[in-house]
C-alpha cells in the first residue's frame, strides 16, 4: 500500500476534528461562554452553549473543506482514473435520499440504545442552536464531509488499493475523529462512514452519498429536533385541533397520538379520534408493507439475489423509524387529528350530568309528596 500522498487525506479528518475547537478558542476567545452568572437562566446557557457549538461546528467543516481543496490542488484526482460507474443522477439522487432516510432511522436506534446505557453521547452538531444556524450547519458539513470522503476513497483506489479496503481505512480514519466520545459512539461513526463510502462506490457518482447526508439532516432537523425540547414555548400550534370542550388550539407537542392527555386550558380527558386513529393504522400498515416493495425493487438490480432478502428488512425498518419521527412535524401539519373526550374506543356521554338530573328530579318529586 502507498500511504503517501492519500495518507495526508485519511489524517485530515480525525486532526482537523481535535483541532478546530482550540483553533476557535483561541482566534475568537469573545465567543465563548461567559463565567458561570447566578443571573443568568439554564434557558440562556443552553441556547449560548447550542450557539457555540454550532459556530464551532461551522469552523471545523470550513476548514476540513479548506484542506480537502488544497489537497485537490496539490495532488490532482480524476474519477475517470478510477473507473467507477456511472448513473442518471435522478436515479442516484432518489437512491441517495432514500437509504440516507433509511440510515437515518437506523442511526437513531443506535444512538437512543447507546445513551439508555449510559455509554455512548449524543452530539449532532447545531442541534439545539437556532434555524437560521442549523441549516448551515448541516449544508457544510454534509459538503465537505463527503468532499472530504469521496477525495480519499479516490485517492487510494487511485494508488491500486481495493474498494473495500479503501472504504474501510476511510471509514476509520472518520470514526476515530468521535474517539472523544467514547468507543461506542466511534462505531457507529465508522458504521456511518461505511455507509456513506459504499454509497459513493456503488454509484460513483458525489450525489449519492450527498443527497443521503441531507436526508439524515433533514430527519434530524424535522423529527428528532422537534421532540428534543418538550418544554419549548415555540412549539407551533396545528390547525384544526381544538379542544372539544373549551375550544382551545392545542400545541403539537400537547397532543399525544396513543394516549389520554388533560387538555392544559380546561383539564379535561382527551384522545385522538377512534376514527383518525384507524386511519393512522391502516396508513402505517400500508406504508411498511409499500416500503417492502419498494425496497425490494431498489435493490434487486443493485445487490445480489441472496443479499435482498437480508437488507430488505432492516432498510425499510430505517426508513418506517424516521418516518414516525417525520410524521409528528409533517403529516399532523397537513392532516390535524381530531380530538374526542375520554379514552380511544369509549367517549363521554355525559352521563354524570344525565344522573345528576334524574336524582334531582327524584328528590323534586319525593319532596313534593
């Protein structure tokens, strides 16, 4: 194996990851967070410390793109030298978007099952920052991370190194940037940049593996970003889904679709419709088996026969997980829930206030005689 130049590129990654925070500290030490201030409230904290990192995070993916462009001009590269195939790019980028959706779900089951333990942090950079930071966020760090990706695999397949052998050094030279997170966390980084280096091999083409980062953002951004903060007084609110009793909207957050909730205005005992709910089902139902389908169907020309039927289930289990996560922000927007009184299967009758009535009546009438 040639390690050099590809070398300089593998390096890049995990040295521009431990680095760029110092670099930050020490180019900008105004910005980061003041002593800690009795005056100041966990609401700001948390909002300075979500605004720094993102500017962090904005700093290091500039300067990993800055260095992968200076490597290209150094050491020129050529995809043609590679002899990698080539696709439709509508193709690729309705692939890319898919089993980006797919990775998404998968990732946030390894992310949940490692934080339950206690073992692995959840970090997604500009998570908890403002709108108008996360988008930036996510836009350069999906470019110069897969930049920075597609350059190294091409890079040593380039100096007579095989496909697999490249993802792989690749993948871990990714993973051991998130060393400082733990081992765990440092896996499934490495999982991620398997994922990520197979999709640019399989279609040879940088739309790929790009258009799968942005829908692992876009999952991130309007599923899980929007369940992370309960308490959050910007939840929006959904048209259409009042309270039957006191008439009033009710946040999104405020609705939950399986269980009985007290409405925050009036306290009464409320539940999503017995006829949305088995709207809901029978949608979800027909969903995953459509999601089977159509993953087969992506995958039979791609993938070998034997391998379908092992990749079938667990990519449409992704791609089934991100969408109940999307379906909170998007679908409720689009199609409200209707709300009832009591539990799902049974509503009130106010049958109180009826006996209430036939009692007084009876004592009207005992009291008459």
């Amino acid at each position: 194996m040639e390690f050099s130049p590809s070398v300089l590129l593998l390096v890049l990654y995990p040295v521009v990851g431990l680095a760029a925070p110092l670099v930050f500290s020490s180019l900008w030490p105004k910005k980061l967070p003041p002593a800690p201030n009795l005056a100041v409230g966990d609401e700001d904290k948390k909002a300075a410390n979500a605004r720094l990192g993102a500017l962090v995070s904005l700093f290091a993916y500039g300067s990993l793109m800055c260095g992968t462009l200076l490597y290209q001009l150094l050491f020129p590269l050529s995809l043609d030298k590679v002899g990698l195939p080539s696709n439709s790019r509508v193709w690729t980028t309705l692939i890319g978007g898919y089993l980006g959706i797919s990775w998404a779900g998968v990732s946030i089951w390894f992310l949940a099952l490692g934080a339950a333990t206690g073992r692995m942090r959840r970090e997604i950079p500009g998570l908890m920052a403002p709108l108008r930071l996360q988008i930036p966020v996510w836009l350069m760090e999906a470019l110069a991370e897969e930049t920075w990706r597609v350059a190294a695999i091409v890079g040593l397949v380039a100096v007579q190194n095989s496909p697999p052998f490249s993802i792989a050094a690749v993948a871990v030279a990714f993973g051991s940037a998130y060393l400082r997170l733990g081992l765990q966390r440092a896996a499934v980084a490495t999982l991620e940049g398997v994922f990520f280096g197979f999709l640019f091999l399989w279609q040879g083409s940088f739309l790929a593996p790009f258009t799968a980062h942005l829908a692992v953002h876009a999952v991130y951004l309007w599923g899980v970003g929007q369940s992370q903060d309960r308490e959050s007084h910007k939840t929006w609110q959904m048209p259409g889904t009042k309270c039957p009793v006191c008439q009033r909207n009710l946040k999104l957050l405020q609705v939950k679709m399986s269980d009985v909730f007290e409405c925050p205005s009036c306290k009464a005992s409320l539940s999503v419709s017995d006829g949305y709910q088995n709207v809901m089902r029978f949608t979800a139902a027909f969903s995953f088996c459509s999601l089977i389908v159509l993953t087969i169907l992506l995958l039979k020309d791609w993938v070998p026969s034997n391998l379908v039927f092992w990749l079938t289930y667990p990519v449409s289990y992704g791609v089934a997980t991100s969408g109940i996560f999307l379906y909170r922000r998007l679908f409720t927007r689009l199609f409200p829930p209707r709300l009832q009184l009591g539990t799902p299967n049974f509503i009130t009758l106010n049958l109180e206030v009826r006996h209430e009535s036939k009692t007084s009546n009876g004592e009207d009438h005992v009291t008459k005689r």
